[in-house]
C-alpha cells in the first residue's frame, strides 16, 4: 500500500515537474519573441521617420518649384498669359453658343454623361 501511494506521488511530482519545465520553457520562448518584436518596432519606427522626413522633403513647394523650373523648363506665368474661364450655364446667348465656355461646357456635359 505505501509502495503504491508513493508511486502515485511520484508520478504526481514528475508530472509537475514536467508541466513547471514546460511553461518555463514557453516563457523563456515568449521572452525571446518578445524581444524581437520590439526590436523590430524600433527599426519599423524608425524608418517611419524617414519616411516623414522625405515626404516633407518631396513636398516642399520651393523644391517642387526649382525642379519644375530646371527639369521641365517651366516658369511662372506672367500677368496676362492666365485667362480664366467661368462655366457658369446660365448665360445661354446665341451669341456665345460657340464660345470657349460653351464648348468646354458641352464637353465636360458630354463626359460625365458616358457609362
């Protein structure tokens, strides 16, 4: 009879024991993966400021203008060379009917009707 209750003790220790290493062991695990991702969040983070910092850049009116100017040659308008042109549908003259207004008009009517 003790041979037995003692069995059942140690079978009961060992099984303790084996699940106690085996959390340990996931800890351990868990503590290493942890590790990593914060390791990774510092370089993610990072490299999120870079990202900052050349949008800013690429986004600079002066930069965008300097490179408009030297790689495509293109400069400010002078007063003069803008005409603006008003869409308004309520001066519907025969007169203007064949004026740029009208036809830009029917056009952009004539697009936004296609499917």
């Amino acid at each position: 009879m003790k041979k037995n209750v003692l069995l059942g003790i140690m079978i009961v220790m060992g099984v303790w024991c084996l699940l106690y290493v085996g959390i340990k062991i996931d800890m351990w695990r868990l503590g290493y993966d942890m590790e990593d991702l914060v390791t990774q969040r510092t370089l993610l983070k990072k490299r999120q400021e870079m990202l900052h910092v050349r949008l800013s850049e690429l986004t600079d009116p002066q930069r965008i203008a300097r490179r408009a100017h030297d790689e495509l040659g293109l400069i400010v308008p002078q007063e003069g060379q803008v005409v603006m042109i008003s869409l308004d549908t309520n001066s519907s003259s025969e007169a203007d009917a064949g004026s740029p207004a009208q036809l830009v008009q029917k056009i952009s009517d004539s697009l936004w009707g296609l499917p």
